[in-house]
C-alpha cells in the first residue's frame, strides 16, 4: 500500500476539527495547530500530532489546510514565521470569505512561493467525509491534481477552473439559497406555531414535502433566466402581487412579525411597476440587478 500523504490543519474549530478527524479516519498522518491548543486534545488521542507553533505545523506537510474563522484571521495567522513556512507548500484555504478575499489570499500565499487553492466547504461539520458531503475548489491547478485524492476524503472535490473567485462566489450563492429558503421556512413555523400547534409535526407532514415539491419549480425558472424570457407559466406577478400582502396579513393576525418576506413583497410589486405584470417569477431574478436598486 502506498504511503498516504502528510496533512496539515491549521485551525480547530467545529469544521477544522472534523476536517482533521477526517483526514485521521483515513490514516492520513495529519499535523494540527489552533490558537487554544486544548481543542486538539481529542485529535490527539486519535493520532493527531499537535504542533508547537503554526509555523511548525505548515512545516510538516506539503498539504496544508486552513480553516479559521474569517480570511482576517488568516492573514493574522499568517504573518512572520508562519508566512516563510508557506514557501513550497500547497494552501487550501477553506475559510469562507468573498472573490476579492480570495484574490487577496492568492496573491498573499503565491508571492511567499506557495501554491495557493481556495474552497468553499458545502456540508455541515457532521456530514464531513460523507457522501452528501462536498467542496468548492479554485486556483491552482497543479495543487488540486497533486492533492485531489486527499482531499476527497472531505467530500467530493469540485475544482472549479483557475479563476480564484469562483469557489467563494458559488460558496456564497448556495449559502444565499440556503439561507433564503430557511427564512420562508422560519416565517411559516413561527405562523403555525403562533396558532398553538406542533412545529414539528406541520414541518414534517406539510412544510418539508410542499418546499420539496416547489424546488422541481428552480430549474424551469433557471431555464427562463438563461434566455432572458420569462413568461408566466400560469401564475402571472400582478396575480403573486395581489395575494402576497395575504401572507404578510396573516403572519400579523396570528401575532408574528412578517419582515421574512418584506423583500420579495417589495421586488414583485417593483417588477409589476417596471411593466412586469404578466411575466412569471423568474422576472425577479432580472430585478435584482444594482443597477435597477441603486
Ligand atoms: N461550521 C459550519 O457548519 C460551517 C460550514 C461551512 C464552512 N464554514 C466556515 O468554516 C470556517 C471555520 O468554521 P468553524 O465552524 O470551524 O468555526 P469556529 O468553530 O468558530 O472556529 C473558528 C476557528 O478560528 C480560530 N480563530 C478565531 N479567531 C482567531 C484568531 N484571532 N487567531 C487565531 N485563531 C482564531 C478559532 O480558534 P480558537 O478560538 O479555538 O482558539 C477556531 O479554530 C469559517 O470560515 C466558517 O464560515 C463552517
């Protein structure tokens, strides 16, 4: 059996601790700093080797993972001894953060003559090396070819060209998704749960499988906004427009707040305004250029 390759993590949060518990579970051997060396312990009595120093655990593979709390921290981390310890390594930054970040880390990691990924990780700390895990790679591409088997052990490897912004722009896009679907949800069980009956009981029964059975509606509406049409498909906006303010009126009957959907209130009723009367929901999506909020 081949050796498999050294790893190195460089911060043990929730996620930079299942990563590492990850890379442990598959006989990687793996070489892990966090600021409170405590939260290694676990790893440790795992097999983990805990560095003295972050310098000293970039230092010990070529493989080296960062997770930590915002791309601030990494360049915080990454100053000084650290940062010389990058020349000849391969950074996967995994910290979330935005394109202009992640050029930002780019250019801080290759000029210290390091090859630099960054990645946007779509799964939950739990979901970790499993099948419904998987994450978002851009940048170089000689590291995502030498180190893609390693890193599979995380989730599936989405490498996504060498434009460095394209992980955190699609990172961030489902993470808008998720949040954006988690608010109708939120507003819809604070209603239900206003009028004395169990959350879980309508989430599993009715509010689940109706969002499950809306979501077959995302493609055909993608399909509309790559052509740039959007016909109706029999629910025209002037229509959504007049029963909108229903929902809104009931959260208030019921003794909620409404604010969840006040901005999707506000686009439609805009849309209509802009001559959109008898176009269909996926007319929205045009709305929301900046050039037509600002
Ligand atoms: N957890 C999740 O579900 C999501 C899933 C998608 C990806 N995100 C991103 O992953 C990054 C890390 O998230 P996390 O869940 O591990 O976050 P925390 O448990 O809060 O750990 C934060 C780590 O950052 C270290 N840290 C914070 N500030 C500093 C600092 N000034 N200097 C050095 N290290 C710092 C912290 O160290 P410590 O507090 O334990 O000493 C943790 O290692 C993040 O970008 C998510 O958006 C997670």
């Amino acid at each position: 059996m081949s050796a498999r390759t050294s790893v190195s993590l460089v911060g043990l949060g929730d996620m930079g601790t299942a990563l590492a518990s990850a890379f442990i579970s598959n006989s990687h051997p793996t070489t892990v700093w966090n600021r409170t060396a405590s939260r290694a312990d676990t790893l440790v009595a795992r097999g983990a080797t805990l560095a003295s120093s972050a310098a000293a655990c970039v230092s010990a593979s070529e493989l080296v993972i960062v997770c930590l709390l915002l791309n601030d921290t990494v360049r915080e981390v990454f100053s000084g001894d650290t940062l010389k310890a990058v020349s000849g390594k391969t950074i996967v930054n995994l910290t979330n953060g935005t394109p202009s970040q992640a050029k930002d880390m780019e250019d801080l990691f290759t000029s210290n003559g390091a090859e630099y990924l960054d990645g946007g990780i779509m799964a939950t700390p739990g979901l970790i090396g499993t099948p419904a895990s998987f994450i978002f790679y851009s940048g170089s591409e000689a590291g995502i070819k030498r180190f893609e088997s390693p890193l599979a052990v995380l989730g599936k490897v989405d490498y996504l060209g060498k434009s460095i912004g394209l992980a955190a722009t699609l990172d961030t896009a489902l993470l808008a998704g998720m949040y954006g679907a988690f608010a109708g949800a939120f507003q819809a069980m604070a209603m239900v749960r206003s009028v004395g009956l169990p959350v879980s009981k309508f989430t599993e029964e009715k509010l689940a499988p109706f969002i499950g059975n809306m979501t077959g509606l995302l493609l055909p509406i993608a399909i509309h906004v790559d052509k740039g049409e959007h016909p109706a498909d029999g629910g025209n906006l002037a229509m959504q427009v007049a029963a909108i303010p229903n929902v809104l009126n009931t959260a208030r009957e019921v003794g909620v707040w409404d604010g969840m959907l006040h901005p999707i209130t506000k686009l439609m009723q805009r849309r209509v305004d802009h001559g959109g009367a008898n176009e269909g929901l996926s007319a929205l999506v045009d709305e929301m250029s900046l050039e037509k909020n600002e």
